[in-house]
C-alpha cells in the first residue's frame, strides 16, 4: 500500500528521508520506519515547517510544534441573535496560544496544572 505525505501528498517512496511527526522529528528512510505509518511527512515539508512553522503562540512567540495542543482565541460579536463566530474560517484577529500560555492565562495565580 502506497503512503503518501501528510502535508503535500507526495509519495513516500523507499529511498524518500521522511520525518515521524508524533516522535522526535529526526529524518528517517522511509524504508527504515517500522509500525505506525500515520504521522509521516517528507523532509522537504519537514523542513520547511522548521524554518516556517504553521503557527507562533501570539503571547509567547514560541512555535506550535506538531501534535501540541494549542488554544485559539477568536473574536466574537454579541448580535440581536447571540453572538455569530465563524469557526470553520480563521482571520487575521485570531490568536493562537500554547498549553503553556493558556495555562498562564486561565490562572494568574501560575500554579503548574498536571494533565
């Protein structure tokens, strides 16, 4: 069965360094990975998550690494009908804040939460 990269869709062929997202993000032979295939993605898109991650927590400037839990704050308005948020579409007021933030933010007291 064919495997193909989580972010482009290439295919993962056995000579291809791809990257196990759920594990360590070192590059690995696609040939080489045994187990779970799910979370792979090849070097080229591995490398540029690194260099441009997909998203910075607003309030600490630290990127969001892959399978991080991560909060989004999105700005809503109260109408007639209740308030109306759209939360399929992301906008530019949208915040995106980590664990670590949010744990921050919902208890200013700082008290270390364990999950």
């Amino acid at each position: 069965m064919a495997e193909y990269c989580n972010i482009c869709g290439r295919e993962l062929l056995e000579d291809v360094l791809v990257v196990d997202t759920s594990l360590d993000m070192k590059p690995i032979m696609f040939r080489d990975v045994h187990g779970d295939r799910s979370d792979l993605i090849c070097i080229d898109c591995a490398i540029d998550s690194v260099e441009n991650p997909p998203f910075v927590c607003s309030r600490c400037g630290q990127p969001i690494e892959f399978n991080e839990k991560f909060y989004i704050f999105k700005e809503a308005v109260t109408k007639p009908g209740g308030p109306k948020v759209d939360f399929k579409e992301s906008c530019l007021e949208d915040k995106y804040v980590c664990s670590t933030c949010f744990d921050e933010i919902m208890n200013p007291d700082h008290e270390e939460i364990e999950a």
